[in-house]
C-alpha cells in the first residue's frame, strides 16, 4: 500500500522539477534572442546615424555612408553575416558557451550595420510600426508551438521547402526586377516565417533535456535563440517589403 501511496507523489514532483526546468531553459532562449536583437537594433541606429548627414535639411551620406552603402563594403558584410551563421550552426558543438554566445552577438552586431540601409529606403514610423507588427505576430505564434499539443513536424517539412522557394525565386527576381514577383514572393515569405516561428519553437522546446550538461544546454539555448532571431528578423523584412512606407 506505501508503495501505491507515494508513487504518483513521486512522479508529481518530477514532472514539476521538468516543468521548472523547461520554462528556465525556454526563458533563457528567448534572453538571448531579445538581446540580439536589442543589438541589432542598436547597431542599425547608430550606423545610420553615422552614415547620414541631415544638417542640411536632406539627407546625405557621409563618407562612412558612402563607403558603406554604395561601395563593395556592404556586400562583404552580407557574405559575413552568412558565413558567421553558417560557422555557428555548424561548430557550436565544439564551442564553449562563450564562444557561442559570443558569436551571435557578433552575428546580431554585423545584422544591425547592414539593417542601416533601411533607414534610406523606408520612413522611421513605418520601420518602427512593422516592428510592432512583427513583435505581435512572432509573440502569437510562438506561444501557439509552446503550447500546442499538435505535432508541427509535417508543416515544419512543409515550410522549409517553401524557404527553399523563396530563396530560388528572389534570386532569379533580382535579375528580372518584377514588382508583381516581389509582391508575391513577400506575401509566401509573410506566410513561411510564421508558420517557422510556431514550429521553431516545438522543435526548440521538445530538444529541452533535464538532464543534459550544462555545457549543452548552453549551446541549445543559444542555437535556439539563433533560430528565433532569424525567424524574426525574416518576417520583419517581409512584412517592411508590403507595408513599409518608401522615402
């Protein structure tokens, strides 16, 4: 009978331990998100800043600016910030946690000098209106993966062909300059990082393993809260690109 008695006690405070566990471990992912993009954003302003002279009255690039923005620069950085998120992925697991840590802020830092350019192209209310948008959208859906019971494999299988898609056609429509294929190519991309941001985040909360290293479940949360920047930073973009208003 003592055995009958106390076993569901026991299995009770398991589960409890579990749930405290992961709610840390997902706290944590989301830290590190909220601040890579805290430093991307912080990043992006102050090269603006840096890169445009407004005393005038207009703006006008300055020197920085022009080196930047209309030079072989800005290219170099965006085959940076490529190379250092392929780099990440793929070394994490012979990193410290420093070294990761480290890394994505350096990754979220490079994000922030290459998202300067949109300041010349879309008015500061409407960056700072979508982000608002984006912050909604990406909180909704990443709260619908946490607590859905659903399983989001297929859909994941799904939408990563879709980013495939995406990747191809914006490719081929930077030769054709189609306004009619941007649009299109916005709205899929609207409709692939939401669905990512609920399935990233199931992926990123069935990897919580209560006992794994602390080690490894540094590196988890940080290649979690990779995934979730890019989600947003993507579907941020995507939605700039359709209600962005230009200069």
């Amino acid at each position: 009978m003592a055995e009958v008695k106390y076993q569901p006690q026991t299995q009770t405070s398991a589960q409890v331990a579990i749930d405290q566990g992961l709610r840390a471990y997902m706290l944590r992912v989301y830290n590190y998100m909220a601040a890579g993009l805290a430093i991307t954003g912080v990043t992006a302003v102050g090269t603006y800043l840096a890169a445009v002279d407004t005393s005038s009255g207009t703006t006008q690039l300055t020197a920085f600016g022009q080196a930047l923005f209309t030079g072989p620069l800005m290219w170099v950085l965006l085959l940076g910030t490529l190379g250092l998120v392929f780099f990440l992925s793929f070394r994490i697991n012979s990193m410290s946690v420093s070294a990761a840590q480290t890394t994505f802020w350096i990754y979220a830092a490079l994000v922030g000098v290459t998202f300067a350019s949109l300041g010349l192209v879309y008015t500061q209310g409407s960056i700072a209106r979508v982000f608002l948008i984006t912050a909604g959208t990406f909180g909704a859906m990443s709260l619908y993966g946490y607590t859905t019971k659903r399983d989001l494999t297929g859909m994941g299988s799904f939408l990563f062909m879709g980013l495939i898609g995406i990747i191809i056609a914006s490719l081929v429509n930077i030769f054709f300059q189609s306004s009619a294929a941007a649009f299109a190519i916005s709205v899929i991309g609207v409709i692939v990082f939401t669905g990512l941001t609920a399935y990233d985040t199931q992926k990123i909360k069935e990897m919580y393993y209560a006992d794994d290293e602390v080690a490894v479940m540094g590196r988890k949360a940080i290649m979690g809260a990779l995934s979730l920047y890019l989600d947003f930073i993507n579907l941020f973009l995507q939605l700039l690109r359709l209600f962005g208003n230009r200069n």
